[in-house]
C-alpha cells in the first residue's frame, strides 16, 4: 500500500487549499449576515451560489464520483479513485457547511446522486440526476421513520403499494437531511411494497417521489442539538398522504431497496469519515491558536501541560484516523466495497468517537468562547456527535464487526 499523493492529487489538492483560503473561509461569516437578512433561513445566500459558481470555474466540482462505479468515461465527475478523493474530502471538512456545497459534493445530494448512477434507468437520469450534477436543484433521501427503531432497516413501515400503473406511498419520515431547502425537487422514499413477504431483505423498494406531488407533506424542521442545519437544508420531518407517483418512478425492481441502501451507505460512510478528520484539524488549529494567545495562572495555555497533552494525543489520534480512512479507500478502489466491508465500518465506529473527543478538547480550551457562535466548535460538535448516529450507529457496526471477526473462529 503507497498513500503518498500522486501527481492529480497533489494538484488538486493546492487548488482546493487556495480556494478554501481565497473564497470558502472568508465567505463563512458573509454567509451569516446574509442570511440572517433573507426572506427564510432556508433560502441559499447569494455567496454560497458565487462559491459554487467559482468551484466550477476551477474545475472542482462532484469530485466525489470516483470512477470504481464504472462510470463512463468519468462523465458525472473527475474521474478520481477513493483514495485520490480521500485527502480531498478531509480539506472540504474543514469547512463542512460550506466547502462540500461549494463543490457539489454535500450529502445527502452525493448519495442520490451515485444512487441514480447506479440504478436510476436513462429517463430517471435525464429527469433528476443531470440536474443534480449541475447543482440546479438539490434532493433527500427518506429513510428514517420516528416510529421504529430505523438503525434496522427491515423495521421501516411507510407502505409503497401497486396501484394499476402507479405506486401509493404512505408513510412518516423524519431527520430526512436537505428537505427543507426550497431547491430540494424530490424525495427517494424507501418503504415496503412486499410487507408480508419471507425474505425481510427483499420487502422493500426505493422510489422517486417529486416534491411538489399532491401529498407530500414537510411538516417541520428538526434540530440537532438545537441547531437547525441551515446550510444543509435542514433535517424535515416529511409526511406522505396517499402520495400517488407513476410506476415507472420506481428504482430498480420490486423488493430491490435494502440492497440499493448499502450500495448507497458505504460510499456515503467514508465520505463522512474524510471529512470528520477535516474537522478535527480545523479543531486543532483552532485549539493551538487559543493555547498560545491566552494567559491562564501566570502562564500561556500552551505551556499548561493538559493542553500540551490534549494537542499531543490530537495529533496521533488524527494520523492513525487518516491511516485507516487511506486503507479503506485503497481496499474499496482495489477489492470493491464489500471487500472493504469490514475496515469501512472500522473507520465509522472510531472516526467519529475521536473527533467528537478532540473537538471537546478544542472547546474546552476556548472556555466559552467554546460553546459560542463566535467559533465554529461547538457546531463542529454537534456534527460529528451526529454522525455517531447516522449512516448508522455506532453499535450496530459494532455488532456486525464483532460478528465477522468471531466467524473465523466457528
């Protein structure tokens, strides 16, 4: 395994590295006044369109479609592998709410957008995923049901059912990630179209439900940790009343959902993963610009010894992250993603765990300036604590894990 940066990384990379410091750090306090001025916080401010127009311009736009998915002629993207994406995501992590929708590469509209890639036949490409790659409207991913425990997926209970040349879904969402943002134009529901059915891996389908269908219901914006993620579109909780779409909206076939969800999950996990260890950086940055310029019992911070600890575990924690994150990449490059299965739950257990500790760490230094609007750590925070969560928690790739290691000794 070499993880040294080849040339097209290495390029890329100072690109990406002058484009965060020329337009994406310097927009983020813009960003703030201008929405606070807008009609809805949920409306795009005008610096976030002028950054996705300059990332364009660049040529740094869906780096995420790396080529493993056999795309043709890397036409949805740059063309790179995992592992030449990888040190790219983690800058984009640095500035996680703006630098990933400047450069068309924020979830949930990545996923859905590899989603389609994959499954999506050539009319459901032309309707939704050209438009996606364009940036022209955004999109959600509905899955997560307030009634049921949905780390198991086999729980979901919102019904898709056949009716003559269309299906009818029924069903609560909620925490389904960009809804509420008004360029979000549909939805990709999965639900039950087989609910009695023995194989509890094939009762569920995934289908595309436009937003503006007769309906469709987004009820409110759901926080997380009292924050509502403005710049992602929020987190909606979605109804669907007797929502009647064409049968030809359906992905893939009948019963085809829970497998189309993990093809879906694994890119999206290691994604998450690079750029968690962006924000542990940014954090530690942070951290080391407050402990040299702040005097606390007759000294610097920086010569506190428990925050010369603190920077000194961050720093070993953070390698040992990119290290496993890079092996992953090249496994899933190399060998696919279920040959990668197990490292890529490895990196969603530890990953976010670490981040969220070294990101304490950051605030806990800041005092409460910490816990503040005035620094970015404390939503930092709340969004790699998040991510113990989604995409699935911790516990459940724990178990799978556990289960995989202890088949070698049955």
């Amino acid at each position: 395994m070499d993880f040294a940066y080849d040339a097209r990384t290495e390029e890329l990379r100072a690109r990406l590295l002058a484009f965060m410091d020329e337009h994406v750090y310097p927009a983020e306090a813009v960003a703030e006044e201008q929405r606070a001025l807008l009609a809805s916080p949920w409306d795009t401010p005008a610096v976030v369109e002028e950054l996705k127009a300059e990332a364009k311009r660049q040529g740094l736009w869906n780096l995420f479609f790396v080529d493993q998915h056999g795309l043709p002629d890397a036409g949805y993207g740059a063309g790179l592998t995992n592992l030449q994406y990888a040190p790219l995501a983690e800058i984009t992590g640095r500035s996680p709410h703006l630098a990933p929708t400047a450069l068309n590469c924020a979830a949930p509209d990545t996923g859905n957008m590899e989603l389609l890639a994959q499954f999506g036949d050539e009319a459901q490409k032309k309707q939704w995923l050209e438009p996606l790659l364009t940036g022209e409207i955004r999109s959600a991913f509905a899955m997560t049901e307030p009634e049921v425990a949905s780390s198991d997926a086999t729980n979901i209970e919102t019904r898709i059912r056949r009716d003559g040349d269309a299906y009818v879904i029924d069903g609560r969402k909620w925490y389904i990630s960009g809804a509420m943002n008004p360029d979000c134009k549909v939805f990709i529901v999965m639900g039950k179209t087989d609910p009695d059915g023995t194989d509890l891996r094939r009762q569920q389908s995934m289908i595309l439900v436009p937003r503006d269908t007769p309906g469709v219901e987004v009820r409110r914006a759901m926080k997380v940790y009292g924050y509502e993620d403005h710049y992602h579109g929020g987190h909606a909780e979605v109804l669907f009343d007797g929502v009647r779409v064409p049968a030809a909206n359906l992905v893939g076939e009948e019963g085809g959902g829970f497998a189309i969800a993990q093809a879906r999950l694994g890119p999206g996990r290691i994604h998450h993963c690079m750029r968690l260890i962006g924000m542990a950086e940014r954090a530690v940055e942070l951290m080391c610009r407050r402990a040299v310029s702040r005097t606390a019992f007759g000294k610097a911070l920086a010569q506190q010894g428990v925050v010369q600890n603190w920077i000194a575990d961050a720093r070993v924690t953070i390698e040992q992250l990119r290290l496993l994150v890079l092996k992953t990449a090249w496994l899933m490059d190399t060998v696919g993603n279920r040959g990668a299965h197990t490292e890529i739950q490895a990196i969603k257990i530890a990953t976010p765990r670490a981040v969220v500790d070294i990101i304490d760490k950051a605030v806990q230094a800041h005092g409460a300036g910490g816990v503040s609007q005035d620094f970015p750590l404390a939503e930092l925070w709340a969004a790699a604590r998040t991510l113990k969560l989604a995409d699935g928690p911790d516990e459940v790739h724990q178990r799978s894990l556990a289960r995989r290691e202890l088949k070698k000794y049955l």
